[in-house]
C-alpha cells in the first residue's frame, strides 16, 4: 500500500508537469518538462508495479489485507501477485524461542506456601499457519501477536510454579509441565470460537533456586532419605542372609533325619568291616576306631612290632 501511494505520487506529479509543459513558451523548457514528465511516469509504473509483488520467506505466511478487510486464507512461502492498494502482514510460523539466542528468562515466582524462588526458564513456541489470518482479525501483526505469547508465558510460569510446594522443587519434570499445561490455557483466544494463539511446543525449567536457609533444609532433608534407603537396604540383605542360614539348616537337617532311618547295625557292621580294611592297607601309624567302649587309639607300627615278636 505504501509503495502504491508512493507510485501514485509519481504519477500525479508527471500529469503536474504535463499540464505545466503545455503553458510553457520556449520550446527548449517544454522539452525539458517533456523528459521530466516521462522520467515521473516511469518512476511512478515502476512503484506501483512493485507493489502488486511479494516476498514471502521460508517459514513465513502472508496475511493480505485493504480497506478493512482481510482475505480468509493466508499466502505461503515465496513470490505473489496481489492487488497493488493491498498491504500484507508477514507471520513467522518455524519454531520461536523465548528469550532468542539460547538464553534463558530469569523469573521471581512463588511456592504453594508463598516462598519466593528464582527459576531459569526458555520456552519453545509455534504460530499455525491455518490460525494467522483469525490471529491478525483478533490481535493484530506478528509483534502484537508476539507481545500475547510472551505475556502469557511470564504470567503462567509463574502460576505452574505456585501450585507445588518449596519441598517438591527436586521434581522439576512434574513443574515443568504444569508450567506447560498453565501457558498452554492462557494461550487461548476464546471469542468468537476457541483459537490457541500459539502452540508451546517445548519449555525447558533448567533451574529453580530456593532461598538459602531452605536450600539447606532440603538437602539434609534428601541426605537423611537417602540414608534411611541405604539402612532398609542393609535390613534386606541381613534378612536375606538369615533366610539363605535357615534354608541351609533344614537341608542338613533334612538330610540326617533321612541318613539316620537309612541306618541299620547290619550296614554299620559292614562300614565297620570296610573301614578296617582300608586302614590295614594305609602307611597312616595312628588309628581312631570306634567300640562299644568308646574311641581307642592303635599305635599301628607298635602293634606291627608286637606281631612280629609275637611270630618270633
């Protein structure tokens, strides 16, 4: 519209100097004017020319609008021809980060218990490109339509952080989205029809810092968590040794009650008888053998010597 307006100029002045041309004597001014007069007109074409064109970037939509009406579909990406009194709002629609650059907005905000906290917060946000023309109708142009997003996202960080408690600050996942959740309701546009001004597509809580004395609380408070954990552990693994004793217990248990009714005095003879055997034919000097009596000893090479002399 402002290059048309500028064309049109143009044009007006070129007629001007027509007209002033006609009134003039001397043919060497009127010649003059003449050029002027073409040159005008040349100038004038080629603004209102370059004003029925335009650029819409990649990851850019065009709203076009004149006179107070607005078309209903938005134009995408690349070169349009529209009417040269019609004026066109750009809306980028990639992904926006809030704060730009990779920085972080730093906030005051309050607990559930009215503590003051600072938290460190980005927000990832998209503008859809089927929304932009009832966007524009309703807010106005990218920056005004930024300007709301922004708005909502300082507001309503906040309120996700006032309905959790200064001792949940640990649970970031769980805060960050009720944060999510919270700028989400508030970036809605309810009249005439329900409409999300933006879509927050990502929103980062990289840091909540409670006052000091808290802080403090709060650590001793996991310390102590995490020592009654490493407590109950121990318990278990004492339980489970105790277990794993009285398991072992039975089995030996077990196992003798079977050997004793196993037992009979024809089959202990006969171990007996076995077992004398094999200490005839050890090189061992001592022998332990059970008796009635008790457990003698028998000094093998003495007893070996004593047959001997006995054979003598």
């Amino acid at each position: 519209m402002f290059l048309t307006s500028i064309g049109v100029m143009f044009l007006v002045a070129s007629v001007v100097v027509m007209l002033v041309r006609g009134q003039m004597a001397s043919a060497g001014r009127r010649g003059a004017l003449s050029r002027l007069s073409v040159l005008l007109i040349i100038v004038g074409i080629l603004f209102v020319s370059g004003a029925t064109y335009t650029v819409i970037g990649v990851g850019e939509v065009g709203v076009v609008h004149a006179f107070g009406k607005v078309d209903a579909a938005p134009i995408n990406s690349g070169l349009h021809l529209v009417r040269p009194w019609a004026s066109v709002e750009k809306f980028r629609v990639r992904e926006i980060q809030f704060p730009s650059g990779g920085e972080i907005e730093n906030m005051d905000a309050l607990s559930r218990e009215q503590m003051a906290v600072q938290l460190e917060v980005a927000v990832r946000y998209q503008i859809r490109t089927d929304d932009v023309v009832e966007l524009y109708r309703r807010i106005g142009d990218h920056d005004a339509v930024e300007s709301a997003v922004l708005n909502a996202i300082r507001a309503w960080v906040r309120d996700g952080m006032a309905r959790h408690a200064i001792g949940e600050i640990q649970y970031r996942d769980s805060i960050s989205a009720d944060m999510t959740r919270a700028v989400q309701e508030k970036l809605m546009s309810r009249e005439p029809t329900p409409i999300f001004i933006a879509h927050v597509t990502q929103l980062f809580l990289r840091k909540i810092t409670p006052p000091t004395r808290v802080a403090e609380a709060i650590n001793s408070k996991i310390a102590q968590e995490q020592q009654i954990q490493t407590e109950g552990f121990k318990v278990q693994v004492e339980e489970q040794k105790a277990k794993q004793r009285v398991t072992e217990a039975k089995g030996i248990a077990d196992a003798q009650r079977i050997i004793n009714i196993t037992l009979t005095p024809q089959y202990l003879m006969h171990e007996y008888i076995t077992s004398l055997v094999k200490a005839s034919e050890s090189q061992a000097t001592t022998i332990v053998f059970p008796t009635d009596g008790g457990l003698p000893l028998l000094d093998i090479a003495k007893f070996s010597k004593t047959m001997k002399a006995a054979g003598q």
